[in-house]
C-alpha cells in the first residue's frame, strides 16, 4: 500500500499516457518509457516504479486483460483491470480514480475463471507463438513456461574477477543491507533480492560488477576461452559478454568485439574501462561478410556467435516482444543466422570452437539452424553441452544448453557447442 500512497488522478493519467505511447509499438516499451520519465522528471522513484509496472503488467497479460475488459477497450480499463486483477488491488484502493459507473463491470472482470479462457488467451501469448510452443513443450508445459514469462525478472549480476570474487562481493552487500544469494548455476552470477539502484554504486564505478543475466553468463563457460587465445564475439552488442570472456582470457591474448552498430559498441566502452580489460579491441563491421572478418579466416580459436533472434526467452524483460514478432520475422531471422554462423565459422582455425546461442525459445531459431549448419559442414561436430559445462562445475544436461525461466529462473537461453575437427 505504500506504492498506493500517492496513487491520485494524475499519477493514473500518466499510467494511461505511457500504455498509448508503448502500445503502438513503433518503439521497444523500454525504450519509450525512459522517454517518458526523461520528458517527465517531476514524477519521484515511487511514482515512476508504479507506472512502469502497471504499464508492462498490461503488456505481460493483454490478451486475458481484454478478455476479462469483455468489448470495453480503452488504455484506462486496461489499466484498471491489470490494478485490480494483476496487481491484486481492491475497490478501496481504486477509489481515487474509480468512477461510480465502473464499479460492478470491474468486479465482473475480477470475477472471470482464468480456466474458462482458451489457452492462448491464459497463457496472454498471440495465436501464432502459443501453437509453436504448444508443438514442442505440450499443452501443460506451455501453461507453466508462460506463466513463468510473464513474472518479472530478477535482477543478476556477474562478478568481475579481474577486480574481486563473489564471496567477497556478497559480505560487502551482506554489510551494506543489499539482500543477495550466489546464482545456483554461474560461479560468477549473485542474485539480488530487490532492484536497488546500482549505477552510482562505488562497486559498480569501479568495475567490480556488471549486470547480466545468470543464464547469459553460461555462454562464458560453453566457449571454455583460454591464456592467450585469439577469440571473436561476433556479435558483440553492448559487450556483456565479451566483458566475461576478456576475464576467463584472465585479460590475456586477442578478444575481438564485432558489431553492426555503432551505438551498441559505443555502450561498450564505459563498461570496458570500468572492467580493467585491456585484450579487447572493438570492431564495426558492416556485415557477417565484411573484409575485416576475412582477414581472419581460419586464425581464431574461439567464436561467440550470440545471433540476432526473436528474442522470446526475454518476454520477462520485454514483454512487448510477443505483440511485436509475428511469424514472418522468424522465418527471417532463421535465415541471417544461417548466414552468420556460416560467416563465423570461417574464421576458426582446425580444434577451434564456435558456439551458436539464442535468447529464443523457438526450434526454427536454434535447433534447425544448427542441424541444417551440420549437414553443410562436415568438419564441425556438435560437442555435447552438459560434458563442457560439468568440467566446470556446472550441472545441467543435454547436448545443447536450453535454459527456460520455469525451469531454471533464468531467460530464455538456446546454445550449441559447435567444435572443429582438428
């Protein structure tokens, strides 16, 4: 009730202006309400904590939020509906916005079985993604998947070695009052209770830390990067995993950052001076078939291909993802990584390693691409997952690293170990 203290009129326009900007999808919702808060910086930690979360529980649950709206559909009953069923709020906790005429329609919507929605609609996932899901999980599995995507994510951070280890990072938060536990799967991964505002932490200034995803960080350790080794993260993004690999490399050798955006590399460099990482060197390119990637045909050692996907595994980070994919996208997708796997795989030298991942959840975007990569390469042969990550002291089965937020309370998370014949 203490986010509901100043829960007044105005706080709920600015909740109903945000879902209007964020639900035409011309933008990624994150992105729009950062806008927002920056156009708007009268609105306190509180206030903007609650139209954030009340935004993204509409984008979470729609499609049973405009089931239970029953016809009325306005960004106003969204919200309501997402206050009163979502986030469990009661008529009195409404009443500063409640009009009369909504009272019995809302407790209507309140009172709808879940069970009696078709599963798309229970699972809030669009036609197209639950019947793919349902072809491979099975009805029942979906329910639980779904229902795991549309809880918020937990906040994870990746201890940097070069500068301290975990123990020592968990006794300075245990001092500080910041309630964290180790990850159960990285050796590098702390989990924190809460969300606390981390960006002005001296840690954090200092490089001792980075935020990133526990499941992400297994990518590290699926590329076992060595002292000394050439290594390429293909597509390197704003660099949270080329951060993990520069200090596996123990900040030896040669770590290349490959991108095809500027203003994801240029994230890059306050976060590479911060990690005290000296063996990266950052790359733009204009394409997986770019000169300077040719250059190094047959000469690197290691690759990360973490291809551009659908980004599914996500949905608890990005819930408007599943409204902004339909099914052509992925069939697009499936091809430029088809094609950028082929492009990385030149570069490895005989006893190299590519791994292949995907923040997906979808077979099209990651079985099938590496089962069609196989058939057309016969020197790589798929190295089983669940051996590389036990050396390590990592348990987890399977040939290919598949992580799912209901199983592992982590994204989304697809790889395969890919090594060439020596």
């Amino acid at each position: 009730i203490a986010m509901n203290a100043r829960f007044t009129p105005a706080l709920f326009a600015h909740a109903e202006a945000v879902l209007g900007l964020v639900l035409r999808f011309e933008y990624p919702a994150d992105a729009v309400v950062s806008r927002y808060f920056r156009d708007h910086h009268q609105l306190g930690h509180a206030d903007r904590a609650f139209v954030a979360e009340t935004v993204f529980a509409v984008l979470r649950r729609g499609r049973s939020i405009e089931a239970r709206c029953a016809g009325r559909l306005s960004d106003r009953n969204r919200l309501l509906v997402a206050l009163a069923v979502t986030r469990g709020w009661s008529q009195r906790e409404l009443a500063p916005v409640l009009k009369a005429s909504e009272i019995d329609w809302l407790a209507a919507a309140r009172s709808m079985a879940e069970e009696d929605f078709p599963p798309a609609v229970r699972c809030d996932l669009p036609d197209w993604l639950y019947d793919r899901l349902e072809a491979q999980f099975g009805a029942d599995e979906v329910l639980r998947l779904a229902a795991a995507l549309n809880q918020p994510a937990p906040l994870d951070l990746r201890v940097n070695t070069l500068k301290t280890n975990r123990a020592a990072l968990l006794a300075q938060f245990a001092a500080e009052g910041i309630a964290a536990v180790p990850g159960s799967l990285s050796p590098l991964a702390i989990r924190l209770r809460d969300k606390p505002a981390l960006a002005r932490h001296p840690l954090f200034l200092g490089g001792a830390f980075e935020v990133q995803d526990e499941g992400s960080q297994l990518l590290g350790y699926l590329l076992e990067p060595r002292r000394g080794e050439m290594v390429v993260d293909f597509c390197a993004g704003a660099g949270g995993k080329t951060l993990l690999l520069g200090a596996l490399m123990k900040n030896t050798g040669r770590l290349y950052a490959y991108d095809v955006s500027d203003k994801r590399l240029a994230r890059l460099k306050p976060r590479l001076a911060r990690s005290g990482l000296s063996n990266v060197h950052p790359v733009r390119i204009e394409h997986e078939r770019d000169v300077r990637i040719k250059r190094l045909a047959g000469k690197v050692d290691r690759v990360l291909v973490d291809a551009p996907c659908s980004g599914l595994g996500t949905l608890r980070r990005n819930p408007d993802l599943k409204w902004r994919q339909g099914e052509d996208a992925v069939a697009e997708l499936a091809v430029k990584q088809a094609a950028i796997l082929d492009a990385a795989a030149r570069l490895v030298c005989p006893g190299g390693r590519v791994v292949y991942a995907t923040c997906s959840l979808l077979t099209a975007e990651n079985e099938s691409v590496v089962d069609a990569f196989l058939a057309g390469h016969p020197e790589f042969t798929l190295m089983p997952a669940s051996a590389v990550l036990a050396k390590q002291g990592i348990a987890l089965a399977g040939d290919f690293l598949r992580l799912l937020p209901h199983q592992h309370n982590t994204d989304g998370f697809f790889a395969a170990i890919l090594d060439r014949k020596a």
